[in-house]
C-alpha cells in the first residue's frame, strides 16, 4: 500500500539552501523547526548547502535529526553566477545555487526510493525537482522573492536596477512555473500568498506562517545577561541587505530627530557578519557588536526594540522575538506587515514617526511595559510553532497524486 496516499508519511527528501542549523536567523529558524517536524513524522533526508565554514560542521547535530544528510560547500563566485545566468538565460538566484554534486545526490535518493514527500526550501532549490515524482512536492517559497528584486530595480540606478528587474521577471516566471507543478505552495503570511496570487499561475496556495519558541525566548527563563547595554535595540543578519538598509536609515534619519528632543540612549545594532556599511555607523551613540552568542540579553536590556526595515518580506522573526521577550516595539509598516500583533507593535510610518512613537514610550515606562506584557500575550496565544505548524500537518495528511509535469 501506498504510505503516503493514506496519510501516512514515509520519507522525506528535505532539498534547503542554508544548512538549518543552528537556528540564529530568519531562514535558519524556519527550516530548522519544519526539519525537526517532519523528522517526528517520519524519516528525513536533508540534502543543502553550507555558505559559511562552520556550517560544515554540524554533522552531529544533523545526524540526530535526519535518516541522513549531505551537505555541499556553496563556493561559486556571484560574477561566475551572474555570467551563467546570461548565458542561459536564467535568474542569479538560481545559477547561484546550481551544483551538479546535489542535483546528483538527488538523483541517488530519488532512484532507492521510498520517499514520499519532496520537500523544498525556498525556490533556489526547486531547479532539483525531478521533472516527474511520484511522491507529494510541497514547495515552501516563504516569501515572494521575485517581489524583492522587484522592488530593489524601483530604487536601483542604472546598471544595478536593470540587473534587478531582470531577476524579478525571471523569477517569478520560475516561482510560478513551479507553482504549477507541485502538490502545495507554502507562504509565510496571507500578504505573501496574496501577492503571489496576484502575480501569475498560483494554484493550491497555502500560509503557513513563522512560529516562535516562547520558552526558549522568555524574559523569565534562565539565561546569562551579560554586558547588554540598554538602548534602541535592531537585531539580524547584518550583511542581509534590507538589516543594512534599516541600520543606517535609522541611524541616519531617526537618531538625530531624538538627540534634537534630548534623548541619547545608544541604538544597539546586534548581529553577525556587519558589513563595513554597518560598521562605519559605530560611535558615542551607536554600538556595533557583531556576533554575539545570545541575542536574549540584548533583548531583554532594550528600552525599546526598533525594527526600521524599508524593505521586508513575509513575518520577521526579529520582530516574533522581540514580542516573545516582552519588550516595547517601534516597527516599520512593512516589518509588521503578516504579523497579527494585535496592537502590541507601535507602528511608524516615517523617521518623525519613528521618533514620536520612541519619545512617547520612553516618556510611559508603564505603557511601555505594558506594551510588552501584551506582546508576549499575544506571541503564546497565537504563535507557538506546534500552532503554526498544523496547517502544514493538514496539508501533508491530505491524499496525494499530482505528479510533476513533465
């Protein structure tokens, strides 16, 4: 009998284009709690890449969680990239993320069979989808990245914006292409799959959003405080460009708005992999600190967590944690868009909003802090990662039998 037609999972072919481990960043955090879910359902197969070298190292870790596991170094240059991707006429994000190695590894665990669930991490790695499988394919895009690069060429100048709107227009061919091939379509928020809806082809279009560990991220739980230094806190990846962008927005745009009302609390930008953009902003009333170990007792020191992104894509984690952590937040319209926050998110809509918004919660320490109680009411109430993920759970207990497209 067919395990999988009867709800019943077998193995899973796990393709992500980040190894998930550990969980310190948006698309780690993800994949590592859709891993380990599917792992309690049934054997897992994890074929990725590693961009970093310590991410070569996690086999230990890995091999708990998964039946087995191959990871591949992601070497390739962006310029080598960028002059395939001419030449076949295809998008960076996927030349990028070709490697004969993995699609061989693919071809390997696909031809022993027993694996009744494709499962895909982000669209970089859909290019390794069999033309035909027997087995379910659940594509989880998280966000609409040709809708990034979309808006990257509205505020790009030439050559960069020409470069921009070609990945955008390539890659939502692909994304939709895709989208008609696969069992389901995995966006992390309404917004995400409305957009991509919006675009082209999209069917059997499903949300399963971003969960959080609230007890893990937990202002009472048991953990090291360290030297956080109270102030405005921004946490992320900080070579990711839209964390660069909102870093020196902010730094450049709200904090002399409050320095002229007389606040001078330092704004704390927590992160690994600072870019010298980030760096340069260091200073009197700025903190740079690159990695750090735990991010919670940044967190927990803030005055006020800011999540200023200009440009953002589906639910920010930063934004979850934060909640999580009970603290006031100052957010962007776009950092809060997918995130039902119930009004527990101070939301501006420009620098001097920014700047009203952070001088009337530092002038209300309690509406402050109540602020904060509310937001991580409303994080367990509505965003523990067993909640989140049963949408997914319904999705792969459903009978299958769409075979790829050839």
């Amino acid at each position: 009998m067919d395990r999988a037609r009867t709800g019943v999972m077998g193995a899973t072919l796990f393709l992500a284009h980040r190894v998930p481990y550990p969980p310190d960043r948006g698309d780690k955090i993800r994949g590592w709690h859709l891993l380990r879910h599917l792992a309690a359902r049934g054997p897992v197969h994890l074929v990725t890449f590693a961009d970093e070298p310590r991410d070569l190292h996690h086999g230990a870790v890995l091999g708990e969680v998964c039946a087995s596991h191959h990871v591949a170094w992601r070497g390739k240059p962006q310029w080598r990239a960028g002059l395939e991707a001419l030449a076949s006429g295809q998008p960076v994000s996927l030349t990028a993320f070709a490697d004969t190695g993995i699609a061989a590894r693919v071809r390997e665990l696909l031809a022993r069979g027993g694996i009744d669930t494709i499962f895909v991490f982000s669209g970089q790695m859909a290019q390794y989808l069999p033309n035909r499988a027997d087995a379910r394919v659940v594509m989880d895009f998280c966000d609409v990245d040709s809708a990034k690069f979309a808006s990257y060429a509205e505020i790009a100048g030439p050559p960069m914006g020409w470069v921009m709107a070609r990945e955008a227009r390539l890659l939502s061919a692909f994304e939709h292409d895709v989208a008609t091939r696969v069992d389901a379509s995995l966006f992390v928020s309404e917004a995400e799959a409305a957009l991509f809806r919006a675009g082209g082809p999209a069917p059997r279009v499903s949300v399963v959003e971003n969960g959080i560990d609230t007890a893990f991220f937990d202002p009472d739980a048991a953990f090291d405080r360290g030297a956080a230094v109270p102030g405005f806190t921004f946490t992320g990846q900080m070579d990711y460009a839209p964390n660069v962008e909102a870093a020196c927005w902010f730094a450049g745009e709200v904090m002399p708005r409050l320095a002229a009302r007389g606040i001078d609390l330092p704004f704390n930008i927590v992160g690994r992999a600072a870019t010298k953009a980030v760096q340069a902003l260091a200073g009197p009333h700025v903190c740079v600190t690159g990695e750090v170990a735990d991010v919670r007792p940044w967190l927990a020191a803030a005055r006020l967590v800011v999540a200023p992104l200009l440009t953002a894509r589906g639910v920010q984690n930063k934004v979850l944690e934060a909640m999580a952590m009970a603290r006031p937040i100052v957010a962007s319209a776009v950092a809060a868009e997918g995130i039902e926050h119930r009004g527990t998110l101070s939301v501006a809509a420009d620098a001097d909003a920014f700047a009203d918004r952070i001088a009337a919660l530092l002038a209300d320490r309690d509406a402050a802090e109540a602020q904060g109680r509310a937001a991580r009411a409303c994080v367990e109430d509505r965003y523990g990662w067993a909640a989140r993920l049963a949408a997914l759970d319904a999705i792969l207990d459903r009978p299958h039998g769409k075979a790829m497209a050839a």
